[in-house]
C-alpha cells in the first residue's frame, strides 16, 4: 500500500478474547460503541441474526470464532451440531457457509488431536487475517479503476471495516483511493430500511478523514443523471458464478441509473463471496426480514399501527450492469462466467 496510508481502524467489529469473541453492537452505531460478549457459538449466530453483527465478510469471520467456541466445548462433535443453528441466521451472505464449512473442513484434518481447540482457534485467526490482507488487496486493485483525481464517487449500504476484518470492500477502495488523490468526494446512500450509510458508512468516512456526503437513496439516480459522480462502488453479498451481484436492497435501481447515464458500476468482494454453485442470481435465496424495520426508524413508528410492509433485505442486480468486480486475486472484467471460473482457479 501507499506510504503512511493508515491500516489500523479506530474501532474493531469484533475482538477475540480467547475465550469469547467481542461483538461490536452496530444497531446503537453511531451514538454509543457498546460490545457484547458472545461466549457461544449461540450467542455469535444471535448477534447475527438480530443485526448486532452485519457484513457478508464479518459473518464469515465471526462465524470461524463462532466454530472455535463451539470446539473449545465439545470438539469436533461440538462444531458439527454447532453449524447448522450459524448457517440458518443468515440466509443470503455465501461468507457465512464459506467460513463454517473451512472449519470444518480443517477441522476433520486434525480431530484426533489433544490440542484441538488451540488448533481451531489458530484457524479461524488465520481466516480472519485473510479477509484483512483480501481487503489490502482489493483496495489496491479497485482505487486503480479510477483514472483521474479528484472523482466523486457513490457507495450504497455499509462495505467497510464494519462490514469485515478490517479496512473494508468497496470503502476500503474508496478509501485507499481518497489517500492516492484519486477521490474527491463520495455520496453515501443512506440505505433504507436500516441505514447502513447514513449510520454506519458515513461515520466510517467521517472517522477516516475522506469528506463524504450523505444523500437519501431516492437521491441517488438524480445524482447520477446530473453529471456529479464518476464511479459508483458496492460490496456484495454473494455473487452467482454468471457474474449476477447481490447486494442490500437499493442496489439494483443505482445499478440501472449508472448504466442508463454510463457511469462505471463496480463491486468489489472477495472470492469467498462468489458462489460456485450458484448458477445465476435469480436462485440465490433473498431474506425477507420484520416488517418492523420498515414501519418504524429505530424506536420510532413511521407508519399507521397495524399497517402492513414488505422488507426484502437484498436484491439482485444482473451482470449486464456490472463494469467490474474486484476481487483480492484481480479484477474480473468483463464479467462472464467464463472469467468468473479462470479467477476462482487463479492461485
């Protein structure tokens, strides 16, 4: 990376204790820094589920600890009946089955061992430090799509250190990019309904010193249309092996206005988002969440009592609309299944 660009972030979104893993509450974000203690593979798909911890690559992270509480109580029998209860609290992000089947996996490798637990903590730190050197890597590689200084760009939903090990996706991009000169300004979309960019990115961008922007997100196609952005990036969810991007609901429409005013339309994730086995973007499951969070802001009630809502958290945006996808191992573009295969192979 570029001299003195920082790589340590002011708040960590989970911390491991050895004997717990520390989960930064990103639902009190941006008003208190408050952590909870999750001393069980449980309590880790709790905090998961409930949107205390968010961020494809997070959940993947955190779900390795979650795998070594699980083994520090019951060995390999306990990460075996531990992995089903983590896999269902979130259904969309691939992150999380990534990282419980890498457990596993590794797991079974060594199950006649004494030192187990030791040995299945030790891998979920090193799959936590991959996801850092990944976002290292994509900072890198994305802040190179820019070929000017001083762009403005646009990010919808969080995709930063909060959202991973450290540093970000597409934020980290931005951020590494701001640090290069290459960017100006960047408009954050506040992210109905849990405003992800207004509570979480924004304040990230604002602790990193990159002047940012925040716009509701029915602001953003006007944005576009209006000449003032030069490139939009976004994290993903899970990415079908086609190239089709998912990511939180909202995307889909800045997708299409980048396109229609042609302006680039990036995503950046690591390899461990794209999903192999997932042919096109119309079969990965989208989770439809409490119309809770729709009707009110917060503790707030925004809506009629007993008015009915929809809460769909993620949409699809097909790979038509992607210019690129950065991922630790390069820059899949155009995107194609066939590019897709050749990265997923690259060593």
């Amino acid at each position: 990376m570029a001299k003195n660009f920082p790589l340590k972030d002011p708040v960590a979104p989970v911390h491991w204790t050895g004997r717990s893993l520390k989960v930064l509450d990103q639902r009190l974000l941006p008003h208190k820094v408050v952590y909870l203690n999750c001393s069980t593979p449980e309590d880790v798909a709790r905090a998961t589920k409930s949107m205390a911890l968010r961020g494809a690559p997070l959940i993947g992270c955190a779900a390795a600890y979650a795998m070594a509480l699980a083994a520090r109580r019951d060995g390999l029998r306990g990460m075996e009946k531990a992995a089903p209860g983590l896999l269902k609290a979130r259904p969309t992000a691939v992150n999380l089955a990534h990282a419980v089947s890498y457990m596993l996996v590794e797991g079974r490798q060594v199950a006649e061992a004494k030192n187990f637990a030791d040995l299945m903590e030790r891998t979920a730190g090193r799959y936590y430090a991959e996801d850092l050197l990944a976002n290292q890597s994509m900072a890198k590689l994305g802040a190179s799509l820019l070929k000017k200084r001083n762009c403005r760009v646009m990010t919808y939903c969080n995709a930063g250190a909060l959202a991973t090990s450290g540093l970000g996706t597409a934020v980290g991009v931005i951020r590494y990019a701001h640090h290069l000169g290459k960017v100006e300004r960047v408009y954050c979309c506040e992210t109905r309904p849990y405003l992800q960019g207004s509570r979480l990115t924004l304040w990230e961008f604002m602790k990193a010193g990159v002047p940012a922007t925040l716009i509701t997100d029915n602001a953003a196609a006007h944005l576009i249309k209006s000449g003032n952005i030069d490139a939009v990036f976004v994290g993903s969810d899970r990415i079908a092996a086609n190239g089709d991007v998912c990511n939180k609901i909202g995307t889909y429409g800045v997708a299409l206005a980048a396109k229609r005013h042609r302006v680039p339309f990036y995503a950046v994730a690591p390899v461990s988002t794209i999903d192999p086995h997932c042919p096109r973007g119309s079969l990965i499951p989208i989770e439809e969440r409490s119309p809770e969070e729709v009707v009110k802001i917060g503790s707030c009630r925004i809506a009629p009592r007993g008015a009915k809502a929809a809460h769909f958290a993620f949409d699809i945006t097909p790979r038509d609309l992607v210019g690129a996808i950065v991922t630790e191992r390069g820059i899949i573009k155009p995107v194609s299944r066939r590019s897709i295969k050749r990265i997923l192979h690259a060593i």
